[in-house]
C-alpha cells in the first residue's frame, strides 16, 4: 500500500483525506501520523524538508507537497476529476496557490505565537500576516466557487478553499464569516456534499499547544 505521513489538525493533509475519498482511494493509502517537530521521525528522510503531507508510493518514492499528490491522485483515479482539461485548468491552480497561500499566512500567525515568547513576537509581523489571509478571503467573497451539489462538482481550488476555511474555524474562531457570508454559506453547502469534510474536521484549538503539526 501506499502511505499518506501526516497529522490530524494539518490542513494539508486534511485536503488529500478528503480527496482519497472523494476518489474512491482509501483502500489503498494507508494513513500514517508523523511528527514534525521529532528529528528520529522517518519522516525528514521523506521528504527533506520535512512537511507533511508526503505520499509514499508502493515502489518508496514519494511525493510532497499537497497539491502535488492531489495531482497524483487525480492521475490515479483516472483524471480530469479534481483538474480539469484545457485552459479552465489554470483558473483551479491559480485559485488553489490562494488558498493555499492564505492558509501558509495563517500557520504563521500560529507559529507567531507557538515558538516565541510574548515579549519576541512581532505585532506588526502577525498584522502583515492577518492582511493576507483577508485579502485572501475577500476575493474568494467575490469570486465565491459554484456551490457543489456533491463531491462531484468538487475540485482542487474549492476542495483546498474548504480546507482553509476549516483550518481558520479550528485556529482562529468563525470570526471571519462576518466578512464573507457568501462563503460561509458556500462552506456550509460544501459540508453536506462531501461527507469527508465532517469525517476529517477537528475541534476547535485555539491557543495551539502541540506538536508542529500543522505544515505543509
């Protein structure tokens, strides 16, 4: 079998759950924790970087980062379900670098507060942080992807959107909803299309006191 390294509350890793079952491809990837922050963790002979998530493939190679493997999984369940063919392509990869994006500035403004002491952190480092990620949402407030009706209408941009919103909901509280309730709504609508989403959620963790976890 193949063997997914990850963490419950990563959002990366989150995305390519979700996508394995969306696909019909959880009989064959086997999910296996890691711990970023372990230097004995088999994990940074993975993937030198090591972040999760990393994809281990039956003949050992493996492949990182998460929207790689999503491309691969895509490629293993046949194609054109999570990226599509031609020029609408590109619009999905655009729109799945902003969501990624966003939650990159987001795992910043965690780890702002996880790894310094309060008199080192930097207010105007995590402000910057905080511009990006409502940038972020406010063109997705514009540009809110088409409601699925079920997984099926899911692809990678609107599958990893979904993952970020989720992401925020667990580190930083629903605050950002009021802002952009057309994508709370579409979030909403997205729950009850792909039962995955729920399967992987998390609870709320605000003040972050575990691991480094959370890494792309």
């Amino acid at each position: 079998m193949m063997k997914l390294r990850s963490s419950p509350p990563s959002p990366f890793g989150r995305k390519v759950k979700i996508a394995m079952a969306m696909l019909g491809l959880k009989d064959r990837i086997e999910v296996v924790d890691a711990n970023t922050a372990d230097p004995a963790d088999s994990l940074r002979g993975q993937n030198p970087l090591g972040k999760i998530p990393a994809l281990v493939l039956e003949n050992g190679d493996v492949l990182y980062d998460s929207a790689v493997i999503l491309e691969y999984l895509d490629h293993l369940a046949g194609g054109s379900n999570l990226f599509p063919e031609g020029e609408a392509k590109f619009a999905v990869l655009r729109d799945l670098a902003l969501a990624d994006g966003i939650m990159d500035a987001a795992l910043l403004r965690v780890y702002e507060k996880r790894f310094k002491q309060p008199n080192f952190r930097d207010p105007a480092w995590d402000a910057y942080q905080g511009e990006k990620v409502a940038r972020g949402l406010a063109y997705f407030e514009q540009h809110t992807p088409a409601t699925p009706g079920s997984a099926a209408d899911v692809d990678a941009a609107s599958l990893t959107l979904a993952c970020t919103l989720g992401y925020l909901d667990m580190r930083f509280g629903d605050g950002w909803r009021e802002n952009c309730p057309k994508l709370a709504a579409w979030l909403q609508a997205f729950e009850a299309a792909v039962p995955a989403f729920a399967d992987t959620k998390q609870p709320a963790a605000p003040v972050p006191d575990d691991a480094a976890v959370d890494l792309k």
